[in-house]
C-alpha cells in the first residue's frame, strides 16, 4: 500500500523503532526492498536520490515505483531525497511522489525555514509529508561543496515551530557515502536536540554508523535512517559473483534473478537493525 512519510513514521515514533529509507536505482532494488518489508511485515521507504534523477525523468520514475508501492502488502513511501530547487520539489509532488525533501542545509537558517514553509505549504494539501534538513551532513565522496556543521539546537527548534516539516534530518557527525570505516555520533549534541524537539529526526549516512549506534537511536527520537552505500555494495558484489560463477551468463533476468534474493537478505539486515 502507498504511504507518506507522516502516516510511516508515527508507528515507529509511538513504538520506539524506526523506519529504514533505502536509496534505489531500478527495478531490481526496489522488489529486492519490498519484498523484505513484505517479509517482515515492515513499513519501508524507496528513496530517489540526485544521481537516480538525472538518470531518469520523475515521469518514469513514478511511473516504475508507484504500482509497486499500491500493490505491496506493506506501507511504502516513495521520497525524493536531497533536493535543493523549490520548484523541481513541487513537480515531484505533482507526479506522484507521497514524500520529499527540500535541502536547504547550506542556506542560512531564515531561507531554509522559507522554503520549507513554501514546500509545506504546497505539499500537505495534496497529501504529502515533507523533511527539512538543519546543520549539514557531509559527503564522504562526490559532493566536496556540502560543508559539515552540527545542527544548532535553536536552529532545529525554530525549523520545527516555523517551518512545521514532518521530519528533520539532523548532523551529529553522521557523513554520506562512507564506503569503508565508522564514525562518531555525537552524542551530548543528540541528547540536546531530542531533549528541545517533537518532531521525528532522520540520520543520513546510516552505512557509515556502528550498529550499536544505530540500535540506540531508532529506540530513542530517530525514527528514519537514510541507507544507500551498504544497498548498493551488496548488488555490485552480487552481480561480480553471480557473472564470476558463470562467465556464459548473459541474460539480464537470469542474472537479476540471483542478484535480486541478496539485495532482499542485506534490506532485511538493516530493517531487522532498525527494531521493526
């Protein structure tokens, strides 16, 4: 069944779990992803990040994504993740998307909570959830002009009261695309911001975070974790097996056939983290 963020996230802030919000590229991943949610009787996120939409339209996109989202047995919600054009959030509502992100992580604070006005504004009549980010989570690789800062406390309270998004992306040493290694949370800074907010934090960069971390906070105020690198190192050393094991190989579904179950084992791992 299809879902926006707001309806996902508030069993899991009621229940003390979190929701886990995967990165996909086609349809091999997002059947890999619902099937483990389906599995775990689990609500799941398909997110659509700035490399899948300069790959494909948002037309084509939805027009992938949406009749599974209906025809799953579980709640999904399809998000476009980190974008930083107001109008390019509006058309994603407008094709289809349930959820979106507007970033302004790099604006001054009085311009994010704008924006965020503007997008909440335009979204919630037509039934869609909308995620603001304050501070700025970096990038381990690939997008060397997004700087990293702590989110300000007052910062993420004066987003909360006046931007009134459905759920806010926080930097606590968190950092995207970390491909090998872990890092520090921070701790004494997340207590500060679940200690002032209500409303349902997110952590990007989940790849990069030791599970006991990730076990401490989707029990506490987090109750969605952005996951793209583990997913897409799980189907790249998938594919390399599955080609190595038999060099002959080369229709696409035979190949996806034996990708797609790995992809579904490494999804359920991360939702099975996360408590649901």
């Amino acid at each position: 069944m299809i879902s926006n963020l707001k309806d996902i996230l508030l069993p899991a802030s009621n229940q003390g779990y979190a929701v886990a919000c995967f990165n996909v590229f086609g349809f091999e991943d997002s059947k890999a992803v619902i099937d483990a949610a389906e599995a775990r009787n689990a609500s799941v996120i398909l997110s659509i990040n700035l490399d899948m939409r300069q790959f494909m339209t948002m037309e084509q996109i939805i027009g992938m994504l949406r009749p599974m989202a209906e025809s799953s047995k579980a709640p999904v919600c399809i998000h476009l993740d980190h974008t930083y054009e107001v109008e390019v959030v509006k058309q994603a509502i407008d094709t289809g998307f349930t959820s979106v992100m507007f970033d302004g992580s790099q604006l001054p604070i009085a311009e994010n909570i704008a924006h965020i006005r503007d997008v909440v504004s335009y979204a919630h009549p037509k039934g869609v959830s909308v995620e603001a980010e304050v501070g700025s989570v970096p990038y381990a690789s690939g997008r060397d002009h997004i700087k990293s800062a702590l989110t300000e406390v007052s910062d993420a309270l004066a987003m909360e009261q006046q931007g009134c998004p459905d759920a806010l992306a926080i930097s606590i040493g968190n950092v995207h695309r970390l491909e090998s290694g872990s890092v520090e949370i921070d701790m004494k800074r997340f207590n500060e911001l679940e200690k002032a907010l209500s409303i349902p934090l997110v952590i990007h960069g989940t790849s990069g975070l030791d599970d006991k971390d990730i076990k401490i906070l989707s029990k506490r105020h987090v109750t969605k974790f952005n996951v793209g690198t583990v997913l897409r190192k799980s189907f790249g050393s998938s594919l390399r097996a599955t080609l190595n094991s038999n060099p002959e190989l080369f229709d696409r579904i035979t190949i996806m056939q034996q990708v797609i179950p790995d992809l579904k084992d490494t999804a359920t791992k991360v939702i099975d983290l996360l408590g649901q």
